[in-house]
C-alpha cells in the first residue's frame, strides 16, 4: 500500500519557489550628486525666463510649479517593492500595486523595466506605463519579472 504523504512531499519540493520581496528606494536626486543640481537648475531657469517674458512673477512661479509636478518622481523619494501581489510604489505616503495580472507586456531598459497594459503598445501607451528603476542589483528584478510574468510579452 503506497503512502500518499510521499508523493505530496516530493510535488511541493520540485515545484519552483517564488522569489522572496524585494525592495529598495530610488532617489536620483540624491543618489547622483554630481549631475543632480542641473534639473532643478534648469526649472528655475526656465521659470526666470518665462516671469521676464511673462512681464510677472505670477507666471514664472506657474512654470516652475507645472514643472516640478512633471518630474515629482526625480525630486522626491520614491520606494519600490516587487512581491507575489504585483508591484507596489510607495511615494509621498500613498501606495500603488499594480497587480500582474494587469500587466501584458514588459521592456528590460538599460536602467529599469517598462510595464504595459496591453500586449502590442503603441507610443501613447507609454503615457500610462509604470516604469520601475533598477535597484543595486538589476538581475535580481529581472529573475523576479519574468517568474511572475510568465504569459506577458516580453518587447525588444
């Protein structure tokens, strides 16, 4: 008479664990002091030329807002997690998961990953893509990804 408890154990031994949380913090303001002062250098010349050419201060303090808010995540630290639930943001006190089975495709980039809602993104897809930057250790994301991403589309 055979055991069933055997083949249970032997099926939850080969069956591949997922890997564990990973988490780290991106900052490039802070983290790349050398070329760091040129961004927010360069929105507060802008927002100097739009107040001289706009004749007020009003103007250019709209500018340097509208620009800031455009780069908030360069400005601001932001903390990133990858887990079995999907990937979380958390910034300025709030938290995104942007859950995997929302995901249908994905490009490795030289500094992080684009995630994608659909399969075959068009160039307006990339305005509601999440972009994740590497950590210190890129191919541990990059192990993660594609274990959770099994079915999604992996672009060039």
């Amino acid at each position: 008479m055979s055991s069933t408890i055997r083949s249970s154990t032997q099926l939850l031994e080969t069956e591949p664990s997922p890997p564990a949380v990973i988490r780290w913090r991106s900052w490039p303001l802070a983290s790349n002091l050398r070329w760091s002062w040129t961004l927010p250098a360069g929105i507060l010349c802008v927002g100097a030329v739009v107040a001289w050419l706009g004749g007020g201060w009003l103007m250019g303090f709209l500018a340097i807002a509208s620009l800031a808010l455009a780069v908030w995540q360069y400005l601001l630290p932001v903390s990133y997690e990858i887990c079995s639930l999907g990937v979380r943001r958390h910034a300025m006190g709030r938290m995104r998961l942007v859950p995997w089975t929302a995901i249908r495709a994905y490009k490795l980039r030289p500094t992080g990953v684009l995630f994608f809602q659909r399969s075959d993104p068009a160039a307006a897809d990339l305005l509601s893509s999440l972009f994740v930057p590497y950590p210190t250790d890129e191919d541990e994301v990059v192990v993660a990804v594609r274990s959770y991403l099994p079915n999604a589309t992996e672009l060039p």
